[in-house]
C-alpha cells in the first residue's frame, strides 16, 4: 500500500490513527503491529507470513542470544544471520542465480531450463537489516531483547518504514517504542513532514520521471547526446525526491505516532566528492553496511589494501541488496572504485580537492552511476553512457530534444534542481517557530497536500521506485 494512494490518504491513515489514539496507551503497540500486519499484507497477501515468520523467530533468537554464553552467543547469532539472509536469497536472488549458472551448466551440456517464477515479497530487504541489526545488537550488548513479542512485532512491522526505509534500528526508537509521548508539536511536525514528502513524490518526482522512463525506452538508434543527458538528469532527480519523499513521509508518519527515526537524506546533490554523497545519500543503508559489514571485516584498521578491499566488498554488497541484476552489482562496484580512489587520494595528500569543479565532478560520476542503476541490461547502460560521451550517434531521431523540455516539464526539472542544489542548512539555523512562521508552514503544508492530490487523482498510480528493493 502506497503512501501516495488515495486508499491510504483517506482511509487506512485516519482510520489508524483514530483507533490509535482512543486507545489506551497500553494497547497502542498492539493497534501498530495489526495495522501493519494488514498494512503488508495489502500488497502481498499470504505473503505476509514471511513477515510474521521473522518477528517469531527474531523475536526468540534474540531471548536465547542474550541467555547464552561464550561461543554459543555467535553461534545463535550466525544460525540467525543465515535463516534471515536464505529468505531473502530465495526470494529475491534465485532467478538471478539461475540464469546466472545456466550457461557454466550448459558448457557441460546439462540444460536447467528457465528459473523459477518466484514472487518478490516488497520490503523484505529492508526487514531483512532490520532483523539482522537486531539479534547483533543484543549479541553485541548494545540492547536487551524488547520485552514483549507485540512490543518487539510493533517495531519489526512498524508500517510508515517497513517497505522502503529508513532502516530503523532497535536501539534508536526503543524509549519511544515503551514510552512515547505523542504531543500535538510532534504530530503537527509529523503532518508537515508527511506533506513534504507526499508533493516531492508527486509534483516533482513522478513529473520528472515521465521524461526519464520515455528516454530510458527510446530504441538505441534513436538517442541523441542531448536527450541521453537529459535522461540520466531527470532519473538523477527522480530517484532522489521519490525515495527521499518516501522517507519524509516515513519520518512524518513517525512523528505523528511518537516515533521518531532518523534522517535518511541530507541533499546528497551537493557533494563535493563520492565519500561525502554516501554520507548524505541513504544515510541508514549507509550506517548499516559500515557497523554489520566494514568495521567487522576490519574496517580502515589493517593497513590500505584491506580497507580498499572491505571498500569494494561493502558496496559490492550494496549494489547486490539493490536488485538482483549486473547493473546493480557494476554500479556497486563502480562507487567502490570511487571511494577507494579517494581513499588512496587522502592517504596521499591528505585532504581532498573542493570547490566548484569538484562539485560538478562529482554530479557527473554520480550521473553515469545513475545511468547503470536505471538500464535494465548492461549494454543499454553501455550505449546511453556512449552517446551521452559522443562516442554513439542516432540513425534517426523522431524525437528531439524540445518534445521533453517542454515549459510545462522544464518547470519541474527547475524546481527539483532548485531544492537539490540550494544549502538550506546556511539558513536553516535562523528559523525559529513564532506564529507567523507556523501558520505560513501549515498553509504550505495544506497547499502542497492539495495538489499532490489533484495530481495523484488526475494520473495513473506510480509506485516508489524503492518498492522493488
């Protein structure tokens, strides 16, 4: 069930939070693991077992983590790991690993046929971390197991983040999960929040994507340089207001319930080099491959070669979680080449370059990044990379640059790059919360809510693009 749906706006949103808050505040965490198990299951149906099969087995194996002692402690650990990770590995990577092996099976004349038709259960490598971020904590200490399977459910199922993010730790929301305090400053926060999130997906994202979908399904003899850039910008923009819109609402939604999660996105488009994007672009997926992945495997503390090494295995790892598809692990790999160039870089020289044309590098590579992440087969990714670098030219071009830079589609392109591109944060410091400010930002709050729905009513349903992931 989609944030950005009229069934959710107007119907399973107020319905939730009119039984939540007329119960007691005993009962909240059991109203929250229901509507989310009813949330889920909307889009999956008898899937939802799989959900309700991890909060029961995390749920224990976390209990029988914190009784243990010794090696049985990560024995458990590593038992828990495994089931976690095979339900996601045949779910999500069987087909790929069956196509995958088809041609070293057929070198040796055995045919396997075509893979399986498996169903991807939506979200489920986001609870997958999530899971595995749990039973580590408690092995690690850093938490005790939650007290109650309903309590431990609620968080686990928890609706505004299950399905795309952020990926919320146990140790950041556990006061809230047994003691929040809903205020009507957290909730008219929430609400501005959801609203802010709801128009980025709406007005800009879903408006700039109709440009990038179109470019993306253009024949590759059709493809100039100018509409392959264009393109590469408009996904660039899309990906980032439809998930960071996503993770607004998350957020929002949080904040309307007492929660409160942290940020996932910090305008990740003014990054200066590759290193500091990852600090600012998904930013929980980013924490998460550096405590359970980098730092295990030794992080930056065996010398260069190793952490250039765990470098590339996190974001190998990274662009795998992503989908299961060679695009996803070259752009994977891809960043890490970046980040461990930049790691010899300041081993060498210490600090590394900034300024303008380190910002414009970095939006470029991020840009071909992009391109390899939205093709849907490595020579697609190669040949728009091609053409957008002159180096492949159309035969014919039916449409040119003016049929996607009309006025009416330019005006989005401007405001997404706008809000990408402007440093709130030099500014941001200086808001305060008088009442002229509250009321601006509740009329701007309404106003962008308004249209979002006009736009949502007038155009077909467009999933978020983290949905798949």
């Amino acid at each position: 069930m989609a944030f950005s749906s009229n069934f959710f706006l107007f119907a399973f949103l107020p319905a939730v939070l009119a039984l939540y808050y007329g119960a007691p505040s005993r009962a909240r965490n059991a109203i929250l693991l229901v509507s989310s198990l009813l949330f889920y299951a909307f889009d999956t149906g008898y899937l939802v077992w799989l959900l309700i099969f991890s909060i029961f087995i995390n749920y224990w194996l976390a209990h029988w983590i914190a009784r243990a002692t010794g090696s049985r402690r990560y024995s458990l650990l590593a038992a828990g790991i495994v089931i976690n990770l095979a339900f996601l590995l045949h779910y999500k990577y069987t087909g790929f690993i069956w196509t995958s092996a088809e041609p070293l099976f057929a070198t040796i004349g055995i045919q396997i046929g075509q893979p399986p038709t498996i169903e991807l259960p939506i979200g489920i490598s986001f609870f997958t971390f999530q899971a595995i971020s749990y039973i580590a904590d408690v092995q690690a200490g850093l938490i005790m197991p939650a007290k109650r399977l309903i309590d431990f459910g609620a968080y686990h199922s928890l609706f505004p983040q299950l399905i795309a993010g952020p990926i919320v730790r146990y140790i950041e929301i556990e006061q809230d999960l047994y003691g929040r305090k809903n205020s009507l400053t957290d909730f008219s926060d929430g609400l501005f929040r959801f609203c802010l999130g709801l128009g980025k997906k709406l007005i800009i994202a879903d408006q700039v994507g109709n440009i990038s979908d179109r470019v993306f399904a253009l024949p590759g003899n059709e493809l100039s340089t100018a509409v392959a850039w264009t393109g590469a910008l408009c996904y660039a923009l899309q990906i980032y207001y439809d998930f960071s819109g996503y993770s607004d609402m998350a957020i929002g939604l949080g904040k309307m319930l007492g929660f409160h999660f942290p940020e996932n996105f910090n305008q990740p488009y003014l990054s200066r080099n590759i290193t500091e994007f990852w600090h600012r672009w998904h930013m929980t997926l980013s924490r998460w491959f550096r405590d359970y992945v980098y730092i295990p495997a030794g992080g930056n503390r065996h010398g260069a070669w190793q952490t250039y090494r765990n470098l590339f295995l996190v974001f190998f790892l990274c662009g795998l979680w992503h989908g299961a598809a060679y695009t996803f692990v070259v752009w994977g790999l891809y960043q890490g080449l970046f980040l461990a160039g930049e790691r010899m870089y300041m081993h060498r020289f210490g600090k590394l370059p900034g300024g303008p044309l380190a910002w414009a590098a970095t939006f470029t590579v991020t840009l071909v990044g992009w391109v390899v992440f939205r093709s849907t087969t490595l020579d697609q990714a190669r040949h728009i990379l091609a053409t957008m670098f002159g180096l492949s030219q159309p035969t014919v071009v039916y449409y040119a640059l003016p049929s996607y830079l009309t006025a009416y589609s330019l005006t989005f392109i401007l405001i997404g790059l706008f809000f990408a591109l402007v440093p709130f944060e030099r500014f941001s410091m200086t808001l305060g919360k008088t009442l002229p400010q509250i009321c601006g930002r509740a009329v701007a709050a309404l106003a962008v809510f308004a249209y979002s729905v006009i736009l949502l009513s007038a155009h077909s349903f467009n999933p978020f693009i983290y949905f798949r992931f």
